[in-house]
C-alpha cells in the first residue's frame, strides 16, 4: 500500500449519530414535556375560555313609541335579556331619548364618563346634562362641557313601524 | 413528659438540627431594640409576616361561611358578621390585616430603602419584595370585591377601567379578569379561586424565597 492510501484510511471518521447519553437526555425532555404540557395546556384552555367563547350577539329592544319622543330628553326604561354565566335575567336599563331638529332621535346613556354615576337631564334648570356626583356637564348631545373626558355614550337606535328599538352602546357619534 | 416525647422522636429522626438551623441564630446589636430603641425599624419585616399569618388563618376560616356566588355572597357576609359568634372579629380581623398589612410591608419598604440594605448582594430580595407587593395588591384588589356590596362592585368596576386603559392588551386583561363582558357571576367566582388560592399560593413561594434569601445572606450591617 503507497503512504497516500494510508493516510486516507488513518483520517479520523467524523460521525453525526448522536451519543447514547443525548439520545436518552431528548427522550426524557421530551416526555416530560409532553406530560407538562398535558397537565396544564387543559387548564390554562379552561381559565381563558370567556375571551374566546362567541358573543352572543346583542338584539334589538322594543322601547317606546315614536310619538313620545320629543325634543326635550325624556327617560325611558326597557330590560335587557342577560346571559351572565349560569344567571340569565332582563336587567333594567334607561335611555335619555331625543329627538332633533332634523327629526333625528338619538339615545343616549345615562352612565357619567367621569366615575359612571348616574346623570340627569336639566337638574340644575340649564338644559344641560347634570352629574350629581362631581358636577360634569354635557350638552343635549351629550358633549362633554366639564368635568368627564369623553362625551356620553350612545345606544344604536332604529325606529321600525313606529317603534323605537335600542341596541348596543357605542361611542356618542353626535360630536 | 414532654421532653420524654421530644428525645424519642429526636432519637429516631434527629429533629435537633432541623430546628436550630432555622430558630438558634444570634440577633445582631444593631438590629435588637434592647440595645438600641431606634432598632424597632428592624421589626417592620416580622410584623409583615404577623399579619400574613393572621390574614391566612382568618381567610381560612371566613371560607367556612363566604359562598362566592352572586346571589349569596352578600348574605353570607352578612350572616358570619352578625350571627355567627366572633364573626365581627374573625371577619374584621381580615379587614383590618388587609390594609394593617400594607401598611406595615410599606415600613418595612421604607426601612430596607433608607437602610441601603437593596444594595449588592442582596438585590435579587429587593426584587422578590417587590414581587410580594404586587401578590398583595392582587390579594387586596380581589377580596375587595368578595362580600358584593355596591362598595365591593364599584371599585372593582373602577378596577376593572383602570386595566382596561392599559394599551393593546388593556381589553382583554379586563375580560380575562372578569371572566365575561360585564361584572357579574363568573367574576365573583373568579376573583375568589384568586383571593383564597392562586395569590396566597405564590404569596408563600414568594416568602419562603424571601426568607432563604435572608438566611444565606444575614441581616445588613449596621449604618
Ligand atoms: C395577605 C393576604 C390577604 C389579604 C391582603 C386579603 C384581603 C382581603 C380583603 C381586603 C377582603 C375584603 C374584606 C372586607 O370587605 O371586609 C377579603 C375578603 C375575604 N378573604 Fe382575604 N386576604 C388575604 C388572604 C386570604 C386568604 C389566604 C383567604 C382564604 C384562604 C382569604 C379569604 C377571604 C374571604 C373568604 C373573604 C370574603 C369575606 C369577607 O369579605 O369578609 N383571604 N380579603
Ligand atoms: S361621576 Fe359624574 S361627575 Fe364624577
């Protein structure tokens, strides 16, 4: 045999298998893994269920005739049908409901933006929104004057043979 | 008698040695008020843990009247208040600890700061220290609303606001907290499995860090 034949055969083999030791060391970590992941991937799914269960979406409610609303706010009250975990009930709610120049209604509620106490119209014989508890002020469009942050906030309205139907609360959209 | 007791069990699991390691230490002259009136600042940190202890116990036996369930858990209240004996002062032992407790964790805070004791080596105290006072807030924060009183609903709604302002994951921190869309039933529920299990569970892991912590490193030297 020539050198050069000897010198090929003396290099040393490099080998990708792994050890017997990392072999064993994945098989571990990964049963255990899998067995941590099964203990708590079910509970941690269990705790975060109410962000991703589907919103019943919210319907429209029946409220008061057409003919009623003026252009003065009046309050109405109507129930809402709430499903609360396994506590279904029709909670009361009150609308300030207007109608404007445009013969436009318009709800709005009546939670205070400053701390949610309840407002009332023209309390104070200004024909402003009045809020008992810190003196915010809003306007009949429910702007914000004094006081609150965010003008008041707005049910969705249609009216539909004569009736006014409330939805959801949303952001005032009037100013 | 006693002693009887303690030496036959110590001859068969050598208990000695468990005990002394975590009881016989000698107190430091700059840290005992006998020495030094001024020292009673070293207190803050034991009267902290004082008042863990009795908030523990005493939560633990409210659980034998509290129902946490909308319905019920204002009635509850208010039955182990008024009818049931001692109740005004197990229930009140509570509420008092709640705030006697920060109160006391907020001295010790003030000690360790103007002591300079956060400094190398024991910054990583520092840090679980803090972690506690948050785990605290959170005890606070979620007991607060447990006896479902207009107090306990509207503090948690302006609880609940102050989450929600939080940029980005603000809205679903308040969901994840309240269980739902609005506060209600599943809350209640909620916040308690937080106040009576979840909070306490790392309050301790947190302690007993807190306490290894101190035992490696001693208490700081003297000013
Ligand atoms: C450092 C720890 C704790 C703090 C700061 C704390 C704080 C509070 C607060 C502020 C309340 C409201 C009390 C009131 O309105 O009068 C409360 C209620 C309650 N806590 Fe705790 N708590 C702690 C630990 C525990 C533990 C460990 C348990 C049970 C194992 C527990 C069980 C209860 C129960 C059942 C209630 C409702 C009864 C009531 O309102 O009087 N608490 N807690
Ligand atoms: S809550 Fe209405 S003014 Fe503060």
């Amino acid at each position: 045999m020539s050198n050069h034949d000897q010198e090929k055969n003396h290099r040393p083999v490099k080998r990708n298998e792994m050890s017997r030791r990392q072999f064993l060391s994945y098989t571990l970590g990964g049963a255990t893994a899998f067995m941590a992941a099964g203990v708590t991937l079910p509970m941690i799914r269990f705790a975060v269920d109410p962000i991703l269960k589907k919103k019943s979406e919210s319907t429209w409610v029946k409220v008061v005739e057409e003919a009623k609303v003026t252009n003065e706010p009046q309050e109405f009250k109507f129930n809402i049908h709430q499903i609360d975990g396994w506590y279904v009930s029709d909670p009361e709610q009150t609308a300030w409901i207007t109608k404007d120049e445009q013969g436009n209604y318009f709800a709005l509620s009546p939670v205070c933006k400053h701390l949610g106490c309840t407002i009332g119209w023209n309390t104070e014989k200004n024909n402003e929104y009045v809020c008992p508890c810190h003196g915010a002020h809003y306007t009949m469009d429910g702007k914000n004057l004094s006081v609150a942050p965010k003008p008041l906030d707005e049910y969705d309205l249609k009216v539909e043979s004569g009736w006014i139907y409330l939805g959801p609360i949303k952001a005032n959209t009037r100013v | 008698m006693l002693k009887n007791v303690y030496n036959w069990i110590d001859e068969r699991l050598d208990i000695t040695p468990l005990w002394r390691d975590v009881a016989d230490h000698e107190v430091p002259e700059h840290v005992n008020p006998a020495h030094h009136f001024s020292a009673f600042v070293y207190c803050f940190g034991g009267l902290t843990f004082f008042i863990t202890v009795i908030q523990i116990l005493s939560g633990m036996f409210l659980t034998m009247y509290f129902v946490p369930d909308i319905l019920n858990a204002y009635k509850s209240v208010d039955y182990l208040q008024h009818k049931v004996a001692f109740g005004g002062i197990v229930r009140g032992m509570h509420h008092w600890g709640a705030s006697l407790v920060l109160v006391m964790m907020f001295l010790h805070t003030l000690r360790v700061f103007f002591t300079g004791s956060y400094k190398a080596p024991r910054e990583m105290n520092w840090v679980v220290g803090m972690l506690i006072f948050f785990v605290m807030l959170g005890l606070g924060f979620t007991g607060y609303l447990l006896p479902w009183d207009n107090k306990a609903y509207f503090a948690t709604k302006v609880g609940m606001q102050i989450a929600e302002a939080v940029p980005i994951i603000g809205p679903y921190v308040k969901e994840l907290l309240q269980g739902g869309d609005i506060i209600g039933a599943e809350t209640l529920t909620r916040f308690f499995a937080i106040h009576v299990f979840f909070l306490p569970g790392a309050l301790l892991a947190l302690l007993g860090a807190h306490f290894i912590m101190i035992r490696r490193q001693g208490i700081s030297g003297p000013l």
